[in-house]
C-alpha cells in the first residue's frame, strides 16, 4: 500500500533561479543529486486521477503537477502524488526519481513555492521470464510497481527471448507481477541496484489461478481439533453464518457438520463454503475455525463441499454425506479460481476484464487495484484494497465476492 507523508510536514522547495516559470501551478523541480536542472521525462498521478499524466519537464527541470483528484475528510484536496521522472533515453548517465511527494496546497509561482525532489543514478531492470523448463516465453505481459497497491505502473510484453526490460529506475524495492498464456500468475519483489549487467531470470509455472499469497504460506500453531456430531450448541456460528438454498419441503434434510483446514491441518476461519448436490447450491456459510459450521442438507445425497479464503486459496471434498461421524474436513491450498465450483467464473482474464481494473498479489490477498473512479469495479463499489474471493454469474451478469474487514460482500458489475 503506499505510504505517503504524514500530517502536514513541507517538503523543500526548489532552487529559486531567472529561468523559473512566471506563471502559477503546482510547480515541482527535479533536480539530481549535485542538485542541478534535471530534464526529465514525467508519469504522475494521484487518488482519483486517472489515467496518470505523462508529460515532460522543461529544461529547467519545472513540471506542473495536475490538479487533485480527490479530496480527504475535510473535503480539501489531497495534495499527494506519485511522481516518475527518468532523464532522456540518451543521457550517458541517467538519473531517475520514482516515489510519493506531497505537492504546494495550491497554484504557486515556482520561484516561491515549488517542491523539489532529487533523481538518483539509475539503471535498466531486466527480467528474463522463462518456463519450467527454463525455455524464454515470449509474450508474458510484466507490470513494475513501487507497492503492491500503487497509482503507477509500467509495463512491457517480452520478447522472442523473454526479456522485459523497465528503462532507467532508480534504486529500490519494486514489485512485480507476471501474466503469460497457459502458466500462472506470478507476483514477486526485486531488489533493483544502479548495475544494468544484472538480469533476474523468472520462472513461471504451467496452469492457471491464482497462487497463494506470501503471507498465508507459514505455518500456524492452533491445529484443527476432531469434533464429533454431538457438539454442544455454544460451539455452533450464529444462524446468519450458514444458510440452506434450494429448499424443498418434500425433501428431508439433515445436519452437516464442516471443517475447513488450512494445508497444515489448522482450522481456518473466515473462508466462504458452499456445499453442492447435483448441480444446484444447497447450502452454504462461513467457516468458523476449529469449531463446526452446521447446515442443512439434504438427507442421503452424495454432496461436494468447496472451501473459499482470500488467503489460504481453494479446497473441495466429494462424496460427503450427511450425519458422516467427525463431518467432512476440506483441506484449503488449491489456487484461487482453480476449484470446478459450477456457477464460478475461473478465468482471471474474464474478471479483469469485467472490473476494468488489475488484481494484484499484495502479500496478503489477491487485492483489486482500484484506480480509475470511472471503471466498473469503482462504480460498482469495489473499493481499493478488497480482496478478491470468487466471482460468478447470474443470469447475464458478473457478481464478483469480495473480502472487506473481515466480512464478504458481493457487488454486481454494470453491463
């Protein structure tokens, strides 16, 4: 996420000079590190702005920041940016800035008032994208990042020898996430030094989905306790976690006690469950840790649980049967999109496409990155950050699951 100023700190302003721009706006003045004009090449952008605005300094090194496009709680404009600026492709030594800067409050004239920010030396970061089989794959669609949830991006498609290459970056962390046909996404962090001879090979995986998140792959201590079907009432979630579909008053029902578990065998709370008996949704609820989630079910019916988290990714278990002794435990660990759910939308292309925004692997979850205000995501209340659950469709829409503090929230995306 990013992390930008604190309260109100000012930044320094830039060098008063004769070639100051006479008119007002948000100056901001690069400069490098012996704190001389830079002319930069300039991406920016901010909270609400979009698509970010790319322009060029003058040879003064002055840029004019847009106006906000959003405001804070105090309905006064939001003064942050992400602010890129890269030296010409012809400079023998370039130099770069890429990072969060807090802008003048207003139209200011640059001998005044105007922010700096001071480039760094920098270099090209490459990555070569190869298969399993250490074969380069050509076409794989690579973004870089400053955060996992950031108001910029650059991208490149490989070539014939799967290299990517991101011209002139500066120093730092990045992130970087890797979509290529018939192979999984690929989200990592790059350590990027000013030394353009280094190339990080990358190594995708066949398949599809989405991989489990970094934070959710260490072990946890609370183990999954055995719990037979005469557990007390206290230990049952509250009647709004699990509910029963598909009623039938001919049919006869029965209870189903369910576990969900993560890949070491602990108990996992907060992961959406469905169970399923021939093609139609029977029941489902929110799984509540080493403790059983009960539903209706019904009676007799070979059934098939499936297991959503945001984090510990898929799970499903057939052939289960109600009033089973110990009930039925799904073992989460498939990627997301990957379990044959009937009603689900498994192609991660197709969700994208429908929210009209990126789905990023942020450590935690498989977050939206909501940037555009005009997209259907944003329209549809998808809020920055949510993390993605499941998306299916109903009649001709597409209702994408969302995971928000803690609760799921399902929005339907405009046509």
């Amino acid at each position: 996420m990013l992390a930008p100023y604190q309260g109100e700190v000012e930044q320094p302003r830039a060098l008063a000079g004769d070639d100051a721009p006479p008119t007002q706006a948000r100056w901001v003045q690069v400069l490098d590190e012996d704190e001389r004009a830079l002319a930069s090449r300039v991406m920016v952008s901010a909270p609400g702005l979009w698509p970010p605005v790319v322009t060029r300094s003058d040879e003064a090194g002055y840029v004019a920041l847009p106006e906000p496009g959003a405001r804070g709680p105090g309905k006064e404009p939001m003064r942050f940016y992400e602010f890129l600026a890269r030296s010409d492709d012809d400079d023998d030594e370039p130099r770069a800035f890429w990072g969060v800067i807090q802008g003048p409050g207003g139209p200011v004239f640059a001998e005044e008032g105007a922010r700096f920010v001071r480039a760094a030396p920098a270099a090209d970061l490459r990555l070569g994208i190869v298969d399993a089989e250490g074969a380069p794959v050509e076409g794989a669609f690579v973004r870089l990042s400053r955060d996992s949830l950031a108001l910029l991006h650059l991208h490149v498609t490989t070539r014939e020898d799967g290299v990517a290459a991101f011209r002139q970056i500066p120093p730092g962390t990045y992130y970087v996430t890797i979509d290529a046909d018939r192979h999984s996404r690929r989200t990592l962090q790059v350590q990027h030094e000013a030394d353009d001879a280094f190339m990080l090979n990358v190594e995708l995986l066949e398949g599809g989905g989405l991989r489990m998140p970094e934070a959710w792959r260490a072990p946890v201590a609370q183990v999954l306790g055995q719990s037979s079907s005469k557990s007390s009432a206290s230990e049952a979630p509250s009647p709004e976690d699990a509910t029963s579909e598909k009623k039938d008053d001919e049919v006869a029902r029965e209870a189903l006690e369910i576990y969900v578990a993560d890949p070491q065998g602990a108990g996992v709370s907060g992961a959406w469950v469905e169970v399923w008996q021939a093609g139609e949704r029977v029941a489902s609820g929110v799984s509540a840790g080493s403790r059983a989630l009960h539903v209706q079910v019904p009676a007799g019916a070979p059934l098939t649980v499936y297991a959503t988290h945001p984090g510990w990714g898929e799970g499903q278990l057939g052939g289960v049967k109600a009033g089973a002794r110990g009930g039925a435990t799904v073992r989460l660990g498939r990627p997301l999109l990957s379990a044959p759910v009937p009603d689900r939308v498994r192609s991660m292309s197709a969700i994208e496409a429908a929210l009209e925004q990126r789905i990023v692997d942020t450590g935690s979850g498989h977050q939206i990155d909501v940037v555009d205000p005009q997209s259907a995501a944003a329209r549809a209340g998808v809020e920055r950050g949510d993390a993605l659950v499941f998306a299916r469709r109903v009649g001709g829409e597409m209702r994408v699951t969302v995971s928000r503090g803690g609760s799921f929230l399902e929005v339907a995306l405009p046509q």
